[in-house]
C-alpha cells in the first residue's frame, strides 16, 4: 500500500502563488508516476500534471506556463508550484500515485483563490 499525504492548500489572492506538497509513504519504490488532479465544486475530477520516476513531466493545457511539478526522490515528496493562479483555479487538489494498474489518492487539499 501506498499512502500519500498533501499539504500547502489555503486561500489566496488572484495572481499570488501558492505550492502543494505531496508526501508518500509505504511501498512508494513501486509508484511509476505521481500526479496532481483538481476538483471543483459540481465538477468532474480532472488531471492537473504529473511526473514519471524518471522526472518526465505532463500539465493540462490550462495550467501551462503557470503550474510546475517537481520531485524530491530522497523525500517521496512531489510538489505543485502554482503562480499566477485564478479564481478558476479554485478546488480541492489530489495527490494521485501510480503503481502498476492500481491508483492511491491523497485526501486533498483546499485551494481557494479570490477575485
């Protein structure tokens, strides 16, 4: 099993930034990629970027330029750098590991952001 915790969400100005951070624990040599998803209020879960095991990064059309992914192999920690954020931005943001077929999920963390 893999759990995986995040931390960093809170509520913030349009244009500020903000950074989420994911931490795994337990069989994470297993996990092949890590990824962030978003979910809005009345909205279906979407996938905001991720990171393979060997650094390869992929963002959705709608963060690009703004959000980045990072890892700290040593730490199990990925990370989320968010600049310039939106008010659209605003939604509960998902940790999600990849191992194999099987998926494991973080509980998420707020992200609000005000006009």
């Amino acid at each position: 099993q893999v759990r995986l915790v995040e931390s960093g969400g809170g509520l913030v100005q349009a244009g500020d930034s903000l950074i989420l951070s994911c931490a795994a624990s337990g069989w994470t040599n297993r996990l092949t990629a890590m990824g962030w998803y978003r979910q809005a209020p009345g909205q279906q879960r979407e996938l905001v970027g991720s990171i393979t095991s060997s650094g390869i990064t992929n963002y959705a059309e709608f963060v690009k330029g703004r959000f980045t992914i990072s890892r700290d192999a040593a730490k199990n920690t990925v990370y989320l750098q968010m600049n310039s954020l939106k008010p659209e931005d605003t939604a509960v943001y998902y940790c999600n590991g990849r191992a194999g077929v099987s998926q494991y999920w973080g509980q998420g963390t707020q992200v609000t952001v005000s006009s």
